[in-house]
C-alpha cells in the first residue's frame, strides 16, 4: 500500500479486484521429464550470473568470455570479450554433429504448396545468400532492411545477415511505404530484401510496389533483393536483383567468422500500441543465449521428438526470436506458415497441427479470442491429440480465453504458458514452467529464473502481495535492448528514468495472494475512477468472461463526478443479440464480478476494435472517441476502416444510468 498521504483518501497504486481459483497443475509424464525443474530457480537465486553463464555455455563460442556483466547502468555488456557466430550456432553446429537431415522447418504456404528444410539444406542456403550479400557489397556493420512475406527466404535472409556480421531490420511485410521509408532512413540501410509478393487470404498481395516507393525516396539503399513467390508483374528499377539470378549461382561453400558477444545482431522496430516506434538494438551473445535457453525452458523443448509452431510473423520480435533465433540454436523442427487462419477455411491452424503433428503451440491472445469467437465446434473437427504444450503471448490473456485454449485447443491435457516479454526484453522474462508451475488462468505467475522483476508503487518500493503497481525489472538481463538505435537518450529516459536504478517496461501488473505476477496492460490506459486506479485488463477480462461476450476493450473517459469514467467497447459471440438490455446485463456483470467501483458508465457493441498490425489493442484510440476527440496516430493501425466503424456507435451510447 503507498504511504497514506494526509487529506486525500488513501489509495493503491493499482487496485486489485479479479479473484481467480482455478488452478492447473503440471501433467505428470511432463513434469517427470522436464527439461527445466523448480531448483533452476534457486541455483539463479543464488548466482544469477553463474547462472547465465551455464545457458551461454549451450552455445558454441569460438572463444570464452573474460567477464559474464560488465554493468554500467543502464548501459550492459554481456559475455565481454566473448566472439561467436550467431549463423553458425543456429546451423552449422547441427550438421556437424550428424543432424544434417534433420528438418529445421516445415514450410506451409497459404495456397497448399509446402517445402521442408533441412538442417543441411538451410546451411546450404544460408550460406549461398552470405555470399550473395557479400557480393552487393553488404558488409559487417551494414544494414539491411527485410520486407518479405512468410516465407523460407526470410529466415535464409536473417541468418545470411547473422553469418556477416550485417544488421538486419525486419520490416513486417503489411506496414505502408512510409513507414518503411522512415524506418529504412532512421537505419540508414543499404539493402532491401523483398519478394513480389506473399499470398493472404486466398490471393497474392504484392509487396514490390510499396517496396518500389519507399525506395524511389531512400538514397541510402543500393540493392533491392527480390524473391519471386507469387509470380505476379514487377516493375524493374535499376537497383533491382533478382534472388534466382544472383543467390542460386553462389557457392554452396561459406566460412563464418565470430563476431564480438556485443556486435549488433538487429534493429527491430516496436509494434507502436502506445505511439511512434523506437528503434530496438539488439546484440550478438547475451540475446542468442536467452532467447536460446527460455524456449528450451519455457517450452520443454525437445529436439529429438516435438513439432514445434509459433505463429507469429517473423516481422515482430516473437518471429525473430521463437520461429528463428531461439528454435534453431536448439535444433528444433518448427512449422512455418504463410498465411491467415482462415484461408481456406476458419480450421486452417487445426488442419496444420493435424498434418505435421504439432506437440508445441505458441501463439497471441487476439488469435485465440478470434477463434472462440468463430465457436468451438470448429476445432472440434480436427485431431490435435499431438499437442503438448500451449503458450501466449502479445497482450494479458483473459483468464476465460486461457480456459478456452487450454480445453478446446488442449485437449483439457496441455499446460499454457502465459509468456510476457517485449520487443525491448528480446526473449521471455516472466512465465509459468510447463513441467514445474501449477498455472493460474491469466497469469504469468513468476519471473524466470535468472530474472529479477518486482511489482512497485509509484515510490519504487515493493507492493505487498495482493498489491498493484508498476512491473520493474531490478537487474540486467542478457536478452535486453542495448539502447534505441542511434539515440541513447531516448534509451535512457524511456526505460530507465522513471525509477532510479529499474528497466521500467511501461506495464503494470499486481501481485496476488501468493505473491504470483498479473499482468495488467500498459500503465498509460489506468484509469482513475472515484480515487481508485482501475487496470484495463481486469475489467476486459470480467466482461470477456460474460457468455455473450468474445472480445472488450475499456477505456478511461473524462467524467465531472468521478474523474474518469470506465466506457467498454464490446464484441458479441457469433449467437448474441445485440438486444436492448445486453448494455445493462453487462454492467451488472462487472459490478458483480469486480466491485461497483469497476461498472462502466457506457457499453458500446462495436463489430470490431482498433488493432496494431501484430493484433494489439490500441485503447488510445478509443480514448479518443470515448472523449469525442479528433483520432490521434493511426499509421500502425491495421484496418483504417474501423475507427469509423466504432464512432458511428458513439451518439446512441450516450449516458446508461
Ligand atoms: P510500442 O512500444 O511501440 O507501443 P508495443 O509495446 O505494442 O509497441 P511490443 O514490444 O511488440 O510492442 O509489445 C510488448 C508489450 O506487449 C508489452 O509491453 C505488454 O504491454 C504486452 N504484452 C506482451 N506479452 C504480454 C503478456 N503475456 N501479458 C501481458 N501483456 C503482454
Ligand atoms: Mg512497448
């Protein structure tokens, strides 16, 4: 509780108010076989360095580190001195030790069409696109912009990068030909590797075109490096070179050199919920030896036997460090797939992970919500007995979507690991242990070992259990953000100067009874309603948990009697009325479940909310039609269309009371 300040009511930094009793325990066989157990969290508690040092040494070095952290804050260096290959970790170690047939990746493309790559394969590949890049002149240090459908390419072009020494800067392949100008302009990049195009939702969609124009505009870009996928017409620049010309005529044949544990790996551009995109730096050692080491924990990854799938595009950091970097430095199989969910058909996910058996299923909390909105009778036609292991991650999940996922997606069988990290974390920091952690629906429950987060109130002193606030990170991690690409400062007062001394990632979260970690969305969308600091996600996820309900956003909105006041955007379930009393039923059912401080002034049905590209909310938007603003940014925006959707709702929503 914050110190009680005289004359005003006393007040949490952020209230708690969702109880939540179900509890999952690990499936035995897992749990007796995990690749992780509880004592990894007291060997960390006890040297947490020592610790970090044991997951570095799953890599290859070429040669050893003097220093595990060289910490001056907040700037960090891990594994000083240390030079490896990042390429060569995630392939060539493989076929060296005999796993040279072994698949790395079967590919589905959304049409039907499918490849598999082998570890021998993907060694042969990468290094012909290494030498490919060499000779355009990409050189160690150089950068390299990537916009590129889902296909094997893009993984080929990350790793050819990694194998140089290049700096790459996936774009993701639906941004506008603006922003990827500025970012191809803040990067300062000399390449861009595209393709025509990528098929989405039944139909090619090129990509040429918004390659063409932000190009014709970027004086920095000498190359444009084009895959032919979809076969459609290209206009020809005189930058342009074609991948069949110039890739397939390389050797085979290529030497990787180890680079510095501290050169630049990539820049990643955040997925802007809360406003412009910052540039992520992201290095060589300390990121490949987290991202490596939490998916062989946090999954119970087995190379010998699981099919492992993270649907996320490789344009966000999920792709780049759970379809790339982290699943391959393990010698993991993974299903890649190009499209959309519902291209043929709503089962097409189902369909995928019946055809390759998948046993490890990573994927985003607005997937799921989408997938219980569509009905359950959907995946119910397809054999998933295959799966394993679940995971989530991208937003809070709703404890009634984690319940929906894990029975209807798992069989009731599969544990769910509710992952939350950052483009700017690089890899998982908080997260159940399939094999150790009995799992609560909703929740995150602890950091990882090796992991050092608190809850804290706005004096940066530690909440009690049952208490909310704002989530730190106390100690470096070897995965973090290095600084913004080309503006320490902005590094430094973004994370590191709101508590002295802690990485502050912008969330809040709470702790529970046990003293295990919630979630509770970003700090700036906490609303202030009668003196009590209300979180997004709780009052999301008790109208979520309404049977009518599939998806809900809320918002603060200015109110004269109680400061702010909560407005509720809402998506029926598929069979919901949209009837006169839905409004009234659903506030009933927040007071009930929450509190009466926690009813919304007004529930809007809306048929579909703002989202960023990679299926964030972004309650700032709604905010501003809550308040009857002009809308602010949309560039990250993924359908324009919806705002003007969801502000036609807006007069017949006026005061409920
Ligand atoms: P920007 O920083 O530009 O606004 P962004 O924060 O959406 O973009 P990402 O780095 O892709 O970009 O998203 C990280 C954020 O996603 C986290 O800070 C958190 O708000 C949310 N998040 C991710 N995983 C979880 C999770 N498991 N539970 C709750 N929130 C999560
Ligand atoms: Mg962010």
């Amino acid at each position: 509780m914050a110190p009680e300040t005289p004359g005003r009511e006393t007040q949490e930094t952020l209230s708690n108010l969702l109880r939540e009793d179900r509890r999952f325990e690990p499936p035995a066989d897992l749990a007796a076989a995990a690749n992780v157990t509880a004592e990894a969290y007291e060997e960390a508690a006890q040297d947490r360095l020592a610790f970090w040092e044991r997951a570095a040494e799953r890599l290859t070095w070429e040669q050893r580190w003097e220093t595990a952290l060289d910490w001056k804050p907040p700037f960090a260096k891990w594994f000083v001195d240390g030079k490896l290959n990042v390429a060569y970790n995630c392939v060539d170690r493989h076929v060296e030790a005999g796993h040279g047939d072994k698949v790395a990746y079967f590919w589905e493309g959304e049409p039907g069409d499918s490849r598999t790559i082998t570890y021998a394969d993907l060694q042969k590949e990468v290094s012909k696109a290494a030498n490919a890049l060499t000779e355009l002149g990409v050189g160690k240090g150089d950068r390299v912009a990537i916009y590129m459908p889902m296909i094997p390419e893009l993984p080929v072009s990350l790793l050819a990068c990694a194998r140089i020494g290049a700096i790459h800067s996936v774009v993701f392949g639906g941004f506008s030909a603006t922003a990827l100008k500025s970012r191809i302009d803040d990067a300062d990049a000399k390449l861009v590797i595209t393709a025509d195009g990528g098929f989405r939702r039944g139909a090619p969609s090129a990509l040429k075109p918004t390659v063409d124009e932000a190009v014709a505009d970027c004086p920095s870009i000498e190359h444009v490096l084009v895959v032919r996928r979809t076969g459609q017409e290209v206009a020809q620049t005189d930058k342009d070179v074609w991948w069949h010309d110039i890739v397939e005529r390389q050797s085979a044949e290529h030497t990787p050199v180890a680079h510095d544990a501290e050169d630049p790996l990539f820049i990643l551009y955040t997925s802007g919920t809360t406003g412009k995109p910052k540039g992520i730096l992201h290095t060589t050692g300390g990121y490949l030896t987290q991202s490596a080491w939490t998916h062989h924990a946090v999954f119970d990854l087995k190379p010998e036997s699981d099919i492992y799938w993270c649907t996320a595009d490789i344009g966000w950091v999920t792709g780049h460090s759970y379809i790339v970097y982290g699943p391959l430095a393990n010698g993991a199989t993974s299903v890649i797939y190009e499209g959309t969910p519902d291209t043929p058909h709503r089962g097409r996910f189902w369909e995928i992970i019946q055809k390759y058996r998948v046993t490890i299923l990573y994927t985003a909390p607005t997937a799921i919500r989408t997938f219980m909105k569509w009905g359950d009778d959907i995946p119910a036609k397809f054999d998933m007995s295959s799966l394993r292991v679940l995971g989530s991650v991208g937003e809070p999940i709703n404890p009634e979507a984690y319940v929906w996922y894990r029975e209807h997606i798992g069989g009731d069988r599969t544990p769910v690991v509710d992952t939350w990290w950052q483009t700017e974390t690089g890899a998982i920091m908080i997260s159940p242990l399939p094999g150790v952690t009995a799992a609560k629906p909703g929740a995150a429950m602890k950091p990882l070992p090796g992991i050092v987060a608190d809850v804290v109130d706005d004096q940066a002193q530690s909440v009690p259990n049952g208490g909310g606030g704002f989530l730190v990170v106390r100690e470096p991690w070897p995965s973090m953000l290095r600084t913004i690409w080309g503006d320490d400062q902005r590094y430094i007062d973004t994370y590191w100067s709101r508590f002295e001394g802690f990485y502050f990632p912008g969330d809040g979260a709470k702790k529970d009874e046990d003293g295990d970690l919630w979630l509770l969305g970003r700090v700036d969308d906490v609303m202030l309603v009668s003196g009590h600091n209300i979180s997004t996600t709780e009052v999301e996820s008790a109208l979520v948990s309404h049977p009518k309900v599939a998806e809900a956003a809320v918002v603060g909105a200015t109110d004269p009697v109680t400061t702010q006041a909560i407005v509720s955007f809402v998506i029926l379930r598929g069979a919901a009325e949209e009837g006169e009393d839905i409004a009234k039923e659903l506030r009933d059912h927040v007071s009930k479940t929450l509190g009466p401080i926690a009813k919304p002034r007004q529930i809007l049905i809306v048929p579909e909310l703002p989202k960023t590209r990679s299926g964030k909310i972004m309650r700032r938007l709604l905010r501003d039609v809550a308040e009857n603003r002009s809308i602010g940014d949309v560039t990250t925006l993924a359908d324009s269309s919806v705002m003007k959707l969801i502000s036609e709702k807006l007069p017949s929503a006026a005061s409920e009371d």
